[in-house]
C-alpha cells in the first residue's frame, strides 16, 4: 500500500505548531522548574501555596486583559496586513493599554478585599506591586499577536520564551534576593513586574524592526469599535474556557493553601498537555483565518488540527494517569501524596476532554464566527 503524503497546508499546520509547541514546551520546563526550585527552597508548603495562590490570582487577572483587541489585531494582519500596519496595530495597541490600566485600577481597589478574604495581609501590597506587570503585559500581547497574526510563529515563540523566562527569573529572585522593606509576595510581585518591562521593552523594538507600524495617528472610532466587536466575543470565550483553573485555585486557597500547592504543581505536569492543544489554537487561528473566505478548505484545515491535536494527547494523557506520584515526586516528598495524586489525575484527565472544545473555538474565531465561541 503506497505511503500517503502529506498536503501543503498539513505539512505547513505540523512544521508550525512543532515550532510553538517547542516554544510552549521550554516554557512549561521554565515554569515547572521555577517551582521545583521555590518548593525546595522555601521548604515550606503554606509559604509556597502563598506565592502559588498569588500567581494564581496574576493568572486570573490577566485573562481579563486586551478586551479582545489582540484577536482582532491577528484577524486583521492574517487577511489585510497593510491595514494592520498603517492603522490597526496602533489602536490595539492604545485601546489594551488603556484597558490594562483600568483592570490595574480595579485590582488595587479589591486588593483589601482580597488579602481580607485569604487572611493574607502580605498580599494587599503585593496585587498593588502587580499593577505594574498588567499594564506592561497588555503591551506585550499586541506585540506578540503581531507576530501571530502575520504566520511567524518561529519569532512568536521566542517571545514566550522570553515572556517565560523573565516571568519565572523574577519569580525565583523574589526569593532568593528579597528587597529588604517588601514581604515575600511584594518582592515576588516587584520582580515579575521588572520582568514585564523589560519584555515589554524589547517586543517594542523588536516590532519597530520588523513591521515599522504608525505608532502616531488619527484615533478612528469606528476602527475602534469594529475590532472590539470582532474581538469581545473571543475574549469573552477564552475567559470562559480558561478561567476554571485559577478559579479553583483561588477558591482552594480561602481554606488551604497547602492544597494550593498540590494543585498548582498538578497543573504544572498537566500543563504539558495542555501546551499541545495550545499549539494548535496558537496556529490554527490564523491558518484558518487565512482560507476564510473557502469554507471547504477552512474546514480541512479545521478537521486537520483536531485530528493530530487527539493524536498528540492519547499517550501523555495515559502516561499521567498511571505514574502520578512518581511524577510529583520531582517536587519532594512531602507533595506525593493520595490527594496530589487524585488531583493530577482529575486534571489530565480534564485537559483531554476539553481540547476539542477550546481548538474548535478558535477554528470559528477563524472564520469570522466570534459569537459562537462564547
């Protein structure tokens, strides 16, 4: 039986979610081992619940960042790049600004609310500390969406890598090189905010460099409004499929957070498959966006994401269930326990049966249909 091909658009799918998978990859190896260096180095597992749980909150936070402008910005540079470059790119980059500043004014609203609700006290100064990083990852994720939305998923990937690597340094140092008049989570939060600068810094020059956009111009409201119409409804479904896990972190920590440490490091070794299925919506946005206008094609190319995208999972998923606590073993013994194990299990086992629905969002984002992705 003769050996089947691949077609042009598979060949170019797998070659690009390879190359974000690899990015995401390093990232998740980073994160993982930034928190096998805090949980031994702390040596304490209420402490390190305490950053967790903060990181936690950071993660829920920012899912509410950029109001959609950054799904937008990928539409427009897939199909009308020279618009992007002339117009959109400046009003989504204005427009996530100012939302950012906005989510950082409401954080430091609720923070008394919030270190009231954990019994906390160190973390009120820390969500204040924070702001700082909100309004600089608004910034970097117009930047980084530039770069998605025009297919080059290889500069895409170093910028998380990057992201990652300052994020998680900041992380580490908060610990181990304290500011001597900031608790633990304000040092942790004033690093990850240095990070976010310099991030921020560098993606800026990096996008002058490469698509020399207006960065000054006429505001166009109805501009304006036709890219948070495309892009609400994305941002509202994204919010939607991933708000569960810090929610339940979150939600955790008001009564333990011991328990929050269990279940972040579960995350941790889930996040590994959970990087698949990203890879595949990081790619599949704009390579279905691109064929729009071809239903047909957009729908091979749909099917295709989704076929490899479950292809991937089987094994990892398997391999989880069955040797948790060997697994969570790598973070110390104190953390293999009947629970950590449960709670790994629960988790992969969650991220399988949700990839289908999270990949195929983004298929629709892709052929202009937002709305029904929330």
């Amino acid at each position: 039986m003769p050996k089947q091909r691949l077609t042009d658009t598979q060949h170019f799918l797998l070659r690009n979610v390879s190359i974000i998978f690899l990015g995401l990859l390093i990232n998740q190896l980073l994160q993982t081992g930034g928190s096998i260096i805090l949980a031994r180095v702390l040596n304490d597992p209420a402490k390190f619940g305490e950053v967790n749980l903060l990181l936690q909150i950071f993660g829920m936070i920012s899912l509410f960042l950029n109001i959609g402008f950054n799904a937008a910005l990928i539409y427009t540079f897939s199909r009308e790049p020279d618009e992007a470059i002339r117009s959109k790119f400046r009003l989504a980059l204005l427009g996530s600004t100012l939302f950012g500043i906005l989510i950082s004014i409401l954080v430091s609203l609720l923070a008394p609310m919030l270190s009231h609700t954990y019994h906390l006290p160190a973390l009120h100064g820390a969500l204040i500390i924070s702001t700082i990083m909100l309004v600089f990852n608004s910034i970097i994720n117009i930047g980084v969406a530039s770069f998605s939305g025009n297919r080059d998923f290889g500069i895409q990937a170093f910028f998380m890598v990057i992201t990652t690597t300052l994020s998680t340094i900041g992380t580490v140092l908060g610990v181990l090189w304290p500011t001597e008049h900031l608790n633990l989570l304000e040092n942790v939060s004033l690093w990850m905010g240095m990070g976010s600068i310099l991030t921020a810094a560098f993606i800026c020059w990096k996008v002058e460099r490469v698509h020399k956009p207006k960065w000054l111009g006429s505001l166009s409201l109805p501009e304006i409004r036709e890219m948070v119409n495309y892009g609400i409804p994305v941002w509202a479904g994204n919010i939607a499929k991933a708000f569960q896990q810090p929610f339940l972190v979150m939600m955790i920590g008001s009564s333990s957070v011991v328990a929050v440490g269990y279940l972040t490091n579960g995350f941790r070794i889930t996040g590994f498959l959970n990087i698949i299925t990203w890879a595949f919506m990081i790619v599949t946005f704009p390579f279905v966006a691109e064929s729009s206008q071809d239903l047909e094609e957009s729908r091979r190319r749909g099917t295709s994401c989704i076929r490899y995208n479950n292809i991937l999972l089987y094994p990892l998923t398997a391999l989880i269930c069955l040797f948790p606590n060997q697994i969570n073993g790598l973070f110390g013994a104190s953390y293999t326990t009947d629970d950590s194990a449960t709670y790994i299990r629960l988790m992969a086992l969650g991220v399988f049966f949700s990839s289908i629905g999270r990949l195929g969002g983004n298929i629709l984002a892709g052929i202009g249909k937002t709305k029904v992705t929330t």
